[in-house]
C-alpha cells in the first residue's frame, strides 16, 4: 500500500508539471491574487478530481448522461466567476439571488477558493496520466475498491503539490500589487475568460500531447516501471494471464489449475443461470464473444459444429458476451443476436467484465477448455486454431468416434487493413484536421488518403467510442481487405462507393455489424460511404 502511495504522488507531482496543467495555472494565479486562500483553491482541486475520477464516469453513465457533461458545467462556473470579477454590480445581483454563491465575491474572505478549486478539478482531469488510468478502470467496472480510493486520493494529492507552491506565489505576488486591487481583478477576470474560451474550443487538448523531458522520464520510468504496473493491476482489478502450473501424465494438455467462476452481469440467454459447480463432471468450453465482433461471428459455426457432435458426450458450451460498445449491455439487442446467429447453447452477459478479468482474458474470441474436475486445460485466442481446439475437446471427452462435421475455415491469410475504431477513443490510422471531442464540427476529406488510413467530411459529431453524422456526413477509407464490415447503429441509410463507383446502400435499422464488401479476392481501393443524419458508426473490420 505504502507502494501504491509513492507512486499516486510521483505521477501526480509529474501531471502537475506538464504542459496540460496551463489552462489552469491563471487561475491559480488569479485566486490566489484576489484573495482566496491557496490551501483551500488546491484542497477543493484535489478532491473534486478525485471524487470526479471515482465516480463520475460510473454516475454518468447509470444516468445516460455525456460524459463531458461535468467539464462543461464548470467551464459555465468559469465564466460566471470572470463575471464576478469583471462585473461588481453583477456580483452583487447574483450574491442576493443565489446566497450559495456570495463567497465568490472577489475580495472576500477567501470562502470562495474552494469552489474555485472544484471547478479547477473538473477541468483538470483530461490531463491525467497512465497510473490513473487504472483508476478509471475500475471506476468504470464499478469496482471502488480502497486501492482505488487511495490511488485516486494520493495522485490528487501529488498533483495539489506543485499547484499549491503556485497558488501561493500568487498570492505573494498580490502582497506587491494589492495598491492596484482593481487592476489585479480585471486582469484575473480576463484570464478566466480567455481559459474558459479555450476549453470551450478545446484548445487544452492539444497540450496532452505535448510531453517534457522531465514529465516523459516520470511516464517511462514510474508509471510504466514494473513494480507501478503491478499496483495498476491491484486498482484496476486486472489479473494476471492463466499460466500452466503443471503437466498431466498421459495428455498432451497441461493444466492451467481450477477455472475462474461465471459470474453473470446481466441476463442468462435461452437457460436458467448455470455456475461451473453445477457443471463438474462434464467438459465446458466457455467462449469469449460479443455479437459485432466479425472475428467471433467466424468462430460460430465451429462452436455450434462441436456442440451437436459431442454434447450428448459430455460437451457443453457457454458464450460469455462482454460488451466492446454501450449498445451490446443491452440485453433485448444480445438476445435477438443469439436468435438471429441461431445459438443452441446458453449465453450469459458479462456487462461488468467481471468474469472477463477472472480469467485475465484479453481477446475477442478467447476459448477456456474446462475438464470434468474443474481446470482449466486449454486455451485459444482469435481464430484458426480449429483443428487443434477439437482435438483438445475429443481429449478430455475420451471419444475416439467421428469427428464433427467439417466447417470451412475462413480466418484471413493474407494482408488486410487492420481493424479501424471511428470514435476519437481509439481513433488511429486517420487523416485530416483533428477531430473535435463531443461537438458537431465539420470536416473536409484529406487530399492524399495512405493505405489503410480513414477520413472525415460533413458535419460529424465525434464521441468516444463511434461517430454521429450530420449534414452532408461522409467517411473515406483506403482498404486492403477481401471483406469489409461496419459497426452501425440508429436508423436511416448509408450509400456506398467504392473507387467512386456506386456499390448499393445499406439499411440501417439496428445496433449490429453491416457487410459493406463481400469479394472473393483481396483488393486495394478506396471506399467512401455517405450517410444520413443521425447514423452512428462505431468501427470497421475487414476479411
């Protein structure tokens, strides 16, 4: 634990001395210039920055609401403190409307420092770093553990420590000029309104991806060290991946010890909820999946293959679907995929990860083969490894009839575009002016598009995890594939074109994947697909 501390602090101390922190150091200067005492500018900074990164997510979330919805409430606090500064009249209005807020009176007691420092906190959190990533993490599993708490609180703290050492320089700095209290309050206005207009339009996310030397060491050597990365897995609930612990005589698979539970975060699909106790005694192969994953659709024909071959001999078969987007939690979209891809075995939502990281898995989609005692015996990751997942199965059943019936392997063997997300979360291979996070904006098609790169034009609103479109909204990509599929969501239509030739439009009625170009041999082109407002997209794969 004391570990965990150090490492809070150091990375917190390092965030605060990096070129993201900007925005916030005017006012810093600016409260600690008018009169608000440092201490409680950085306490009330540290603790909404805390408790936002806690919490929030999670909160938001369960609320259905934006996830920048925070920051843009205190960028509206930002402006009414500038207000205040600038406008006594108005100060005075406002103090007799909302007593709640007649400690924002700029030459007051100091009381008004804190809330100054909770706003701070909001709109410092984009800054921060690996270690609290971790945090985020399991804030978003809603596991709010006190590891969490103290890695969350001891960051805040680390980051509070430079801030603070600023906060009282300017105050000092006012101890100089308190002659001219009018001016230092008109200036401090102007600079809270120039920082709230520039996180209005964004303008501080360029400074995350600004790194220093000092802050590049503090990331390469402690928050990416090794003994920091074990207490991120602590905090984020993560687990190490199953390893073999030991050799079983007469078979040629080891054994990996006994097999996590199922833990069902959601509905059980077409059975009654199962445990893996209630199972001893037979083989179960549990399949990590989730229905807009094409990788895992090309896995279905082999599992529900095996499943009528040997699960009169003792097979059963359980899907895991842990959700990649929003709209897979939702269980009447997963139950009307199990009936649309004609599943015969259970399937349980795994919304939670929860048993996704008791098995430390990483992949979509993953096989745990389980023997008749509870172990786990065999392990396969993504696709093609058919062949050797059944003969593994015939192991541990002991059967030596007729293997099941033969299923076409279609994994990819030769080159194809990379998987390509749309949203700015994991948004790579992209060319064109930088999307802005969260707003309509509009776009214009890069010149020269590389291979494998995608692009922009129309009016979009760009999310995290997928792309809304408006006006005139367009969406280029720069493929090598044989097949191309699209993650759509919403209703309305998408025309496609490939090479600038029509190639038939897409109807889009409901979260799922889309088949945009099914060829029988890899091609090199540009694809371009033109929507209708109001579609999202969330993400392309190819085969």
């Amino acid at each position: 634990m004391l570990l965990l501390i150090v490492f809070g602090l150091v990375a917190g101390v390092g965030t605060a001395l990096s070129p993201c922190v900007l925005p916030v150091l005017p006012i810093l200067l600016a409260g600690g210039a008018t009169g608000r005492k440092p201490v409680r500018i950085v306490g009330g900074l540290v603790l909404s920055f805390s408790l936002f990164t806690l919490f929030a997510t999670w909160l938001l979330s369960e609320l259905g609401l934006p996830q920048d919805l925070l920051r843009n409430v205190a960028i509206g606090f930002l402006f009414l403190m500038a207000a205040v500064l600038l406008l006594p009249p108005l100060a005075q209005l406002i103090e007799r409307a909302l007593a709640i807020f007649s400690r924002l009176r700029p030459a007051g007691s100091g009381g008004g420092g804190f809330l100054l420092g909770v706003v701070l906190g909001l709109v410092f959190v984009p800054c921060a770093g690996p270690f609290l990533a971790a945090v985020s993490t399991a804030a978003a599993r809603h596991q709010f553990g006190f590891r969490a708490v103290v890695a969350a609180f001891s960051y805040g703290i680390g980051a509070g420590i430079p801030m603070l050492a600023i906060a009282f320089g300017g105050r000092e700095i006012a101890v100089h000029i308190r002659r001219n209290a009018v001016l230092v309050r008109n200036v401090a206005g102007v600079l809270v309104v120039a920082v709230a207009f520039g996180l209005v339009f964004h303008l501080d996310d360029h400074l995350t991806q600004i790194s220093l030397p000092w802050t590049s060491y503090i990331q390469n050597h402690v928050e990416k060290s090794t003994d920091a990365q074990k207490q991120e897995r602590k905090v984020s609930g993560e687990r190490a991946a199953l390893a073999p612990k030991k050799n079983v005589a007469g078979s040629n698979l080891p054994n990996y010890g006994a097999a996590p539970p199922i833990l069902a975060d959601g509905a059980w699909i077409d059975s009654k909820p199962l445990t893996l106790t209630q199972l001893h005694g037979k083989v179960v192969l549990v399949d990590f999946w989730t229905y807009s994953c094409i990788n895992c659709l090309r896995t279905l024909p082999h599992l529900k293959s095996w499943y009528a071959a040997y699960h009169a001999k003792g097979l059963d078969i359980v899907g895991v679907h842990t959700p990649e987007f929003a709209f897979e939690h939702v269980t009447s979209n997963v139950e009307a995929a199990v009936k649309r891809l004609g599943i015969p075995y259970p399937v349980v939502q795994d919304n939670k990860y929860r048993t996704w990281d008791g098995y430390a898995n990483e992949y979509w989609p993953a096989e745990y083969l389980i023997d008749r005692n509870g172990d786990v015996r065999y392990t396969s990751f993504g696709e093609s490894d058919y062949d050797a997942t059944q003969n593994a199965i015939r192991d541990l059943l002991g059967d030596t009839g007729v293997k099941a019936k033969t299923v076409p392997n279609l994994t990819p063997t030769e080159f194809q575009t990379p998987e390509s997300y749309l949203g700015y979360a994991r948004l790579e291979r992209y060319a064109g002016s930088k999307p802005v996070p969260n707003r309509e904006a509009s776009y214009t098609f890069a010149k020269k598009l590389p291979l494998n790169d995608l692009s922009y034009a129309g009016r979009w609103t760009v999310a995290g995890e997928y792309i809304t479109a408006g006006q005139s909204a367009a969406l280029r990509l720069h493929f090598q594939a044989d097949d191309i599929y699209i993650v759509l969501g919403g209703k309305g239509t998408v025309q496609t074109l490939i090479d600038g030739k029509p190639t038939g439009t897409l109807d889009v009625n409901s979260y799922r994947l889309y088949t945009v170009l099914a060829g029988k041999t890899s091609r090199n082109g540009v694809l371009e697909l033109r929507f209708s407002p109001g579609v999202r997209a969330y993400s392309f794969t190819f085969g």
